[in-house]
C-alpha cells in the first residue's frame, strides 16, 4: 500500500530514482517532441477556430502538471486533432469565432473538463470510459479524421467556409468555390504533397542513401518543420501576404499568460455536456496510448490516477490561456521512439515550446494557414481506417451496426450526436442479443457424466423429465424469453413430469429473474410439473438463499447434472404410453 | 405452421369449436364484469380528467377488437388506472381540462399508441418490454397508486386541487383546503370505509353466514356497486347537490359515437414520446396478466400477436370517443374466476356496458365523484406495495437502487420521467456489474481433474502459469478491465511464462473483447509470455475463428483445462529460483 499522497503524486514515486541517465534520454526525446510539436501546436489552434498561441500555451502549463500526476511514463499531453475538432463544435455553438467570448468559452470548456475528470478520477470512476467500445470509438476517430480533413480544404483553397456535419461542409465548400484563391491552392497542394512524400518515402530513401537510423527518424518528423519554414520563406520573399494568401500573422511573444474561465451559470450549463463528451473521448484516447506504451516496458498505469493526471493538465490549460488537451498518440509515440524514460522529458518539452512562444513566434508571422491545414490534413488522413467495416461485418453483425451507425451519424449529424448514438446503439445491440440467450435442451451422451445439446449430439433423453442449458446469465432483459421459452416447451410436451434448468453459464440471477424463476416454479407447479435446478455457481446460489426461491423451490438444486438425471430419469412415467 | 390469416387473427382458431358449455360460461362472466365495470369505467375516466363516458366508450369497442385479435381467453381490455394516470399527464401538457381539445388529444394518445402497438407487433419486438425490469415495474406501480390515490383526495375533499407530482399535489391540496366541502368529506369518507371494509371484511362475514361461494363473491365484487347506489340515492334524496356535491351531471344517452383523433403534426409530435411510454407500460401490464392467468390453465399467449390485439384496441378507442386502454389487472382476474373460457365473454361484456352506456346512463347524474373517488382510491392502494424496498434490499443492492430510484423520481418528478429514469438505471447497473466481472485464479484440485478458486480451495498451482476463469461473458464493457486484469497479474508475477484464460462461462466475445484479448496476446509477446485458452464454447469458439485472433495467438487453445495444465505445467522454468 502506498501513502495517499504518493498515490495522487506519482511524481514523489519516480522522481526519486531519478538517475543522469535518465536525464540525457528524457533530453534528447524533448527536443524531437518540441520539434514536431510547434506547428503541430499551431495547427490544431487553427483547427479548433482559436489563435495560434493558444495551441503552444496549450502545450506548456498542462504537460507539467501532466508530468506530476500523471502515471505513464511517455505519454505526451497537449492538444489534439478530435479533441480540437470536438472544441471547435462545443464552443461554436455558444459564440461568435474570433471574438473575446470564443477564447473565454474554449477557457471554460477546459475548466469544465478538468473537473469533470478530476472528479472522475477522485471517484475512482474511470470504468465508465469502457461504455465506449472499441467499434464505435473505431468509427468515431474515422468520421472525425474526414470531418477534420474536410474542415481544413477551406485553407487550402483560399476561401471561407464552415458546417459541422459533412454535407453542411461540403455544400459551404461548393459555395464559397468561387472565391478560391488560386496562390494558396498552390501552396496548400504543395505542402500536402511534400508531407505525404516525407511521411512515406523519406525515410526509406534516407535509409537507401546511408543515413543512420535515428538522423532519418528526425528528419522524417521533422518534415512538418521544412514544410512550414519552406513556405513561410515563399510568403515572405515574394510577398504572398499580399495576393491574398492568409498567414498566421501576429502572434504575441510571451510566455502563457494567467487567464480566468468563464463562470457564468448560462455558459457552464451550455458546455457541461460537451465538456463531458471531450473528457470521456480525451481520456479514452489517452489511457489507449498510455497502456499500449506501457505494456512494451512491463510497466504499467493506473487508469482512475490517469484521470486526475489529465484533470490537472486541463485545468492547467485554463487558467493559463490554453483550450482542452489529452494524451496525444502521435507526440507520445514519438515521445517514446526517441527515448523518453521519465515523465521529465514531457516537463523539457514544455520548456522548449515556452522558449519557443517567447523567442520563436515573430517568425511564423509569414506562415501561410494553408500550411498548417496541410499538416492537419496529413496528420488525420492516417487516422482514417474504414477497414473496421469490412473486420467487424466478418465477426459480428452488431459490432458492424454500431460501426456504421458511428460513422454516418458523425458524418451526417455531427460529432456529439455521432458518438451519443454510438454509445446508445452499442448498449441496446448489446442488451438485444442477451435477451435472447442461447438455450441447449441437453441429454446424456451414453456411457459419460457429460450432457450435450440434444440437437447436435447422439444423447439420451427421458420423455417425463426436460433439461435446458442456459447459456446467459439471468437479468431483467431475458428473465421473460425464459418464462415463455419453459412454458412453451413444458405445453407442448404433455408428459413432462420435472424440467432442470442447468445453471453451469449462469453468472448472475437478477430480481426480476430471480421472480421469473418463482413465475416458471408457481406456474409449472400449477401443472404438476417439478422445477430442478442443477450446477447453481457459489456466488448465484448464495444470493438465491437470500429469497424464498430455494424453500419454495418444487423440486431440488443438485451439485451436478449427472445426480439429476439419476434422480430424476428414474422416476415412475404417469404417461408411460405417451 | 397455422397460416398466416389465423396468426393473426386468432378468433378463426377458438371460433371454430365454440361449444355451449363454453357460452353458458362466457356469459356469467360476462355479467359479474359488466356490473364491475360500470363504476370503474366512469371512475377511471374521471382520473384521466375525461368525460364519464370516456370511460364505458372505452370499454366497449376496444374489448370487442381485443376478443378478434387476443391470444389470452380471460383478458378483459378497457381503461386502467396506470394508464389512466398517464393519459392524464401526457394530455395535460397539451390541452386544458374540459376543453374539446383535451378529449381529441385522449382520442390522439389512443391512435399513437394503437398504432405503434401495431407497428411492433408486424415487426415483432414484443422483447422491447423486457428492458422494463421487474423492480423498476414495481416501483413504478408503487409509486403511481400512491400518485393516483393522491390525485383522487380533492374529489373526496370537495375541493380543486392540481399537480403531476407528489410535493405539487400535496401543495396544491393545502392551498385548497379553506374550500373543503363538509358534505362531500363525509359522502367520500363513508364510501371509502365500506369499500375497504367490504374488500377485507365482506367475504368471510357472508361466508360464516352461510352464503354460497359464487354468491358471497358476487356480492363482495358488487360493493362499488352498492356504494355508488347508495351515494347516488342520498344526493339525489336529500339534494345535497345544492349544498355543493360535486356529481357526474348529464351523461349522453348514445353507443360509441364515431370520433377522429386530431392529425396535426403539432399534436402528434408532442404526444408521440408519452404513447409510446404508455404502449409499453400498458403492454407489459397486460402481458403479466395474461400470462399468468394462461398458465394456470396449460395454455399459451402470443406476446407479438398480443400487440396486435392491444393495438387494434386503442385504435379502437381512438374511433369511438374512448382514450388509451390495455388489459386491467383486477378485471381480468375476476373475469377469470366468473368463469370465462373464451374472448367472446369479452364480447358479452362490451354488449353489457353499450346496453348501460344506452339505457343506464341517466341513472349517474347524481352519483357524486367522491364515490367514484373512493372506488379509485380504494383498487390503487391495493397496488401500492413497498414490501419490494425490503425484498430487493435483501436480495440485491443494485435492485433496491433501481427500486428506490424509480419510486422516488415517480412521485418527486413525476411518471414519465420516474419511468424513464427506472429504465435507464437499470440499464447502467446492469453494464455496472458486469463491467468488474467475478475472475478467479484456479488451481488443480489434487487428485481430480477438477480446477477450482485458489483463494477457496486447496489445490495445486504452478509458478511459471497463471490460469484466471473469467465469470462473464467478454463484451465492450469488461473488455478492457480483463486487458488491466492480466497485465496486472502478469507485471507482479515475474516467473510466469504462461497465462490461461479459462472461458466456461464465457457466452460471448464481442469485437471490442476481441481486440482486447488480441491487445494481451500483442503485450504478452512482447514479455515472452504465452497466452492460451481453454473450455471455449462452440459459438464463441466458430466467432473466434472469423478472425485472426486463434492464428496469431502465442500459444494454444485446449479443450478441457485439464489438458492445458498438462501440456503447460510441465514446461522446464526459466526461473526456477523464484
């Protein structure tokens, strides 16, 4: 057991052993991390409608309090693409893009994820993220990378466009068509052909021409920083700026400024539901990440911890001029890749991009958006898999509704109520396939203890006795389909003196079972019909013996099903003749 | 196979061997239900804020179309209080009291909920209901007596009072109460305490007395009968209408009048969501009913063609000036003790009350509504049974939660958002549980085949494997609780080479478990440690194999743990130190 303050302080735990070794890789991995991380910062600041500062200072304040926190060892935290994306929908809802009241409510947003995920974590109530399955979350990255993807050509093309869903995109896209300006197309196409090539052919011609292995990982990261100062020194020097090409402009030079959330009850109640959409999807993202990198050390994370980890990052993020933030998987990959061995290297990461708002920012003033949209689109499209379709139609039906339905309803009605549906379909698919179990009517297999479905097995039956095999256990959902499913069978068999219910798979017997149960057992002895129950599991027994189910019981509950059957296949036929 | 006219329209299929003994039966009940229902009907009606004869229209064709289209033999369909209460609040919201507009939004309530009765019924999802758990049934019936039973005291106070949940009642009572009519307290207070002391006391009095059983029983079912005689003679005696005793007043003369539910999308829209909350909680009522009263004589109802019956009947209502009706407990149950064999006692009966709503009508005009009040009053506290708050205690917490919940929302917000919170607790609950499946770590029970829980038995184990026997089927919910599980036990035991999973209980393996269990296969690799699995059941085993989980899987898959044991116990360890 460790002491409460070492628990919610990780850093107590790890800093500690900290060793110089350490210290040099946690080093070298930042200065990759920061690298990649500036315009990336930039870009999702863009994608998220807020001014390109927000992105770094989004950067900076949260990886620290990350870093103290926080349980995994690699994971990087700052803004990403869906989150962004997710941002951009919540807070347009409830301003204008560009004014004052947009920054307070991304502000607020972030507060509200960051108590919404530190009372999670508090509570210890991180299983909630699994209401989430993988099909769905699968579906709702791929809508989201072509929402995001669509999102940014309005960049690439010059123009001015906006929607939420991808037919409002499409047809904002298709009229605003005519202004496109044809400098930044240019440019836009450019940078997106570049950071496709670098993303998949640098490196292996790197490889080819001798490189070492690691020189042509950086270099290959850093292809976003080529594209950008490429293009900024194109702006500049034949003066784009001036056909029309839009650039990052101004971007003040300081460190992240202290700022205040909005605390107004009309704005809290607008973004509250947002805010707990983007925690769950944030979290879930994150925890991903975190326990794949983990896993590759033996190590491990804490998921409830993880919770107050990002929490505090959020938090961080809005009082210090940022926007909602989690565990990023590109920046943490990389993170990883090169070396990081102590969340200390997220700490220098954040040292880097703080140099980087105060020294670096005059210099993508020339940064044509294009660019940054270009990165975004690269970055998304690989995020993109509609494979998920064609895996889940070859495993399983449901799983491939709740894809589909995912996908189509965030591309065609948004994120938020794409990721609701998704969650709500996968529960209702879920609890439509319990509700009807699979139930084996079971005989004897001649000359063993064993019982075998009678429909796929040469076994022995008894016409006065009938055994099911229920393969679910009993709840609400299914307790009727079993009332019915007995009475059925026990109307159309009329010499049918006893029915066992065999409970070897049976992991739970609800209330609403339990007086399904007590329904078939008063019903069946209206009939003059026994009720057995045969291998009841400890824990389903236990609770039986809290009701009067047992005593009541017209018949008995045997250890297994070979004593019910030598009990029961012996008793004297009414019917004989039947 | 019955074809496909005779599925669907069962009266084919009992009509044909309609015998005289059955008629002879059929008709006695159709008589003792009759003088029943003539007091309910108008008493129901008021509880709904409908005109009296809301309530005998009802009952008239409704019950005919049911007799058609039923599977039950002793079913009697007409207005209930539940739904009664229901319509009452669903309708309030839309329309004044006593305007022309709140009897065709009663009419509209009846089409919608007829209609997607029948919707359901062509497309079977008779199951839906089942999402309906027993506790929150319940309580939700619990709740709406004592709702009921406090909606009906202004009638017996003589007062106007409103209100849609227990605190606007009760507050709505008291700021009335200075209006409180002495003459009418006492009208209401001697009914009520003849109804309760014929309902407990009757009986066992006319039988000491030596009265038959048939007629002491007819007797006691007659006492609303008696009271409402009785009350409605004492008005109408010394005319105490004058004095401020609020009476039915003018009943029309007429057979169901031809009538049209409103169609304006307006009306529809806003009543749509309260019909079918209404069709659902009307069906499972009436699917209880029904089958417990089949089963006591070996026979069988249809759920979906159950639908189809209820269904027909609200439509049935909506065309004949009556309001949303199902199948009533209290009058099935004495429909079924008078005798009843088939649906046409039904038939019978709906000719009783057209004869009443022709001839008997002007007979009310001075019944005061406190009789009616007290009727009410004294058939829903019969309802009421808290007993449920100590049953589910015992048995199961999430139970009592469910219960508790339901009760407390019902009478605190109200019944439609009560029923709908009862619905969707039980549901978290459900995922609650099984999102922290019961994994035990099992061992060799020496001397036997057997494997049982290492914390509970004596038995062997082996360091270098690890067996865990996961209780629960795998789905989204647990998927990533099991991944936790292993590496947890994995990363804290560093001579284990093997890990099995032992999936007996195992019912299902949805795509989310899947890749979590490709996700441990993937991070046990990575450590050198094996994954295998044993006793995997014949469907999840043809699921599994759709995928490439079993080819990639580093290690095997064995039939019985026995096996797995054998082959992986014996491996040479690594650390045999440890």
């Amino acid at each position: 057991m460790i002491d409460p303050i070492r628990r919610y302080v990780p850093i107590l735990d790890w800093g500690r052993t900290y060793s110089k070794r350490a210290l040099s890789n946690d080093l070298i991995a930042a200065v990759i991390v920061t690298i990649m991380l500036i315009p990336q910062s930039l870009a999702y600041a863009l994608l998220a409608g807020l001014p390109p500062e927000a992105g770094i200072y989004a950067s900076i304040v949260p990886i620290m309090l990350y870093a103290i926190f926080g349980t995994s060892r690699a994971l990087a935290v700052g803004p990403v693409a869906v989150v962004s994306l997710l941002t951009a929908t919540a807070i347009g809802q409830v301003a204008e893009q560009g004014t004052a009241g947009y920054a307070v409510a991304a502000l607020t947003l972030a507060f509200l994820s960051g108590g919404f995920l530190l009372l999670m974590g508090v509570l210890r109530l991180g299983f909630l993220a699994n209401f989430l399955s993988h099909p769905v979350i699968a579906g709702f990255i791929t809508a989201s990378g072509i929402l995001i993807a669509t999102s940014q050509l309005k960049h690439i093309l010059g123009i001015s466009a906006g929607g939420h869903t991808l037919p409002e995109m499409l047809g904002s896209l298709l009229e605003h068509l005519p202004g496109i300006n044809w400098t930044t197309v240019l440019i836009g196409v450019a940078a997106t052909g570049f950071l496709f090539w670098t993303r998949k052919h640098l490196k292996p011609l790197l490889k080819r021409l001798g490189t070492p292995a690691l020189l042509a990982d950086v270099l290959t990261k850093a292809g976003p920083v080529a594209a950008v100062v490429a293009t900024t020194l194109a702006v500049w020097g034949f003066g784009l700026a001036d056909q029309g090409v839009k650039v990052v402009g101004t971007v003040p030079q300081s460190l992240p400024p202290l700022t205040l959330p909005g605390f107004s009850p009309d704005l809290l109640g607008a973004l509250l539901v947002p805010a707990i959409l983007i925690s769950i999807i944030g979290f879930v993202e994150s925890v991903s990440v975190a326990q794949t990198l983990a896993a590759k050390k033996r190590q491990r994370i804490d998921p409830d911890q993880e919770l107050i980890g990002l929490g505090a990052a959020n938090l961080g993020a809005a009082f210090t001029g940022g926007y909602p933030v989690t565990g990023g998987f590109s920046r943490s990959v990389v993170n990883y890749d090169a070396g990081a061995e102590t969340p200390a290297a997220g700490a220098f990461t954040a040292l880097g991009l703080a140099f980087a708002a105060v020294a670096l920012t005059p210099l993508v003033y020339y940064l044509p958006n294009a660019t940054l949209a270009a990165t975004i689109i690269v970055a998304v499209l690989s995020l993109v898999d509609l494979s998920i379709l064609k895996k889940t139609w070859g495993y399983s039906r449901a799983d491939f509704i709740a894809v589909a339905a995912t996908i189509l309803l965030t591309l065609g009605l948004g994120v938020e109520i794409g990721v609701a549906s998704g969650v709500g379909i996968s529960v209702l698919l879920h609890l439509y396939k319990t509700s009807r179990p699979h139930v084996a009517e079971v005989g004897l297999v001649p000359g063993t203890q064993h019982f075998r479905n009678i429909r796929r097995h040469s076994v022995e039956t008894d016409p006065s006795m009938v055994t099911l095999r229920v393969d679910e256990s009993l709840y609400f959902v299914n307790a009727r389909f079993l009332e019915d499913l007995v009475q059925k069978r026990v109307i159309d068999g009329c010499a049918i003196r006893n029915v066992v219910l065999m409970f070897s798979a049976v992991n739970e017997v609800d209330f609403s079972a339990l007086e399904s149960l007590e329904a078939i057992n008063h019903r069946l002895k209206d009939m003059g019909v026994g009720l057995h129950l045969s291998e009841v599991k400890g824990p389903v027994m236990d609770r039986l013996k809290r009701s009067h189910f047992i005593e009541d019981l017209n018949g008995c509950v045997f250890l297994s099903q070979f004593e019910a059957w030598e009990s029961l296949a012996a008793a004297p036929l009414p019917n004989a003749a039947e």
